[in-house]
C-alpha cells in the first residue's frame, strides 16, 4: 500500500500520569503513517487527490496541544482517530514519543506505536 508520512512532529502538550507532567507539560514528539491509493495523485498532480498532509499536520499538533491524556497510548489512539477521518484513509499508524520522560533510570525517550485500519 502507498503511505504518506510525517515525521517528527514536536508539540508541546501535557499527558501523563503525574501531576507534574499535567501542569508543566513536555515535548511530545509524533509520526504519522498513512496509507491510501495514491496513484490518482501520482497521475494528476493535484493536491485535491491526495491528502494535504499540512493540514494533517496542523489538526495533530492543535490535538496534542489541546487534549489530555494520562497514557500516550489513548493520545496514539486519538491521533489515529483524527487520521481516520479522512475517507480515503484506510489505515494509520502512530508513533508518539515522551523524550523528556522523568524516570529513574536514563533513556532517550519511551514511545507507543499504534496501527488502526479503516473497518471495512
């Protein structure tokens, strides 16, 4: 399948478990995969066949930065929902990372990866 991607998106927002995380927030760092036909867009050149992947960009950061989620993993999830709206969507997967995650331990950084498929 084809797959339009966006790496790299960093948002400040505020999930997580501790309160501390809630109140001063964090870096959040997604990647977006989608995948669809593009073969129309291939052809024609015209963003109208494709998915304006600005766009996408825009509504994930603005999701990040207005939501709270105490798991990354209902964020992934939530992500991956906005993703679906689009018809032509038939499956996403997300990748949201927490590169300033407070542990005792050093690492850097804890991440989930979700795929949903459009239900046929």
């Amino acid at each position: 399948m084809d797959r339009i991607e966006i790496r790299g998106l960093r948002v400040r927002g505020h999930h997580g478990v501790f309160e501390q995380e809630r109140r001063h927030g964090q870096t959040f760092v997604v990647d977006v995969t989608l995948e669809r036909d593009l073969s129309a867009p291939a052809a024609s050149d015209a963003l109208g066949d494709t998915v304006d992947y600005g766009t996408l960009a825009q509504q994930v950061a603005q999701a990040v930065a207005a939501t709270r989620f105490d798991l990354i993993e209902a964020l992934a999830g939530h992500l991956a929902d906005l993703a679906l709206t689009d018809p032509s969507v038939t499956a996403v997967q997300v990748r949201v990372a927490k590169p300033e995650v407070v542990l005792p331990v050093e690492l850097d950084e804890v991440a989930v990866t979700l795929r949903r498929e459009r239900a046929r």
